[in-house]
C-alpha cells in the first residue's frame, strides 16, 4: 500500500504542474487574443457602414455579421493550438 502512495506523490507534482501552466498558458492567450479579434471585429463591422444601404442590407441577409466572428474564432483558435505545440504545454 506503502508504494501506491509512493506512485501517487510521484505523478501528483508533475501532473499539477502542467495543468497550472496550461490554465495560465490559455488565460493569457485567450485575454490577449480576444482584446485583438474585438478591435479587428469592430474595425471590419465598422469599415461596412459605408457601403451602400442595399449592399449592407444583402451582407446583413446573407448572415455576414456572424460570419466574421466565426472566422474570427477560428483563427483564434488556430493561434492557440499552433502556440501549445510550440510550447508543449500540454
């Protein structure tokens, strides 16, 4: 039983480590990527209120708002896990 123990505290510290470092690796990202793909949504969002009323009305219909924040997200997450097999965190 004595050993169980033993086996136990050995994979507990490295297992804990690596959590904590990919919590805090996907806190960072996540904080600096939103604040980037925020400012990148707003500026797209905002460089098509001067097409015409027609022309917005039929990017509107076609469902383009929502499609930025799905490209948006999918570079996002293409970032972060290009950035974890960069650094191996998990």
């Amino acid at each position: 039983m004595a050993s169980f123990g033993v086996y136990l505290d050995s994979i507990s510290l490295p297992l804990v480590q690596k959590v904590l470092v990919g919590l805090g690796f996907g806190v960072v990202t996540y904080t600096g990527l939103q604040a980037a793909f925020n400012s990148a949504q707003t500026l797209i969002q905002n460089n098509f209120n001067g097409l015409a009323s027609q022309v917005a009305a039929l990017f509107y219909l076609a469902g383009f708002n929502y499609s930025i924040g799905l490209i948006l997200s999918a570079l996002s997450m293409r970032v972060a896990m290009t950035a974890v097999k960069k650094f191996q965190v998990v």
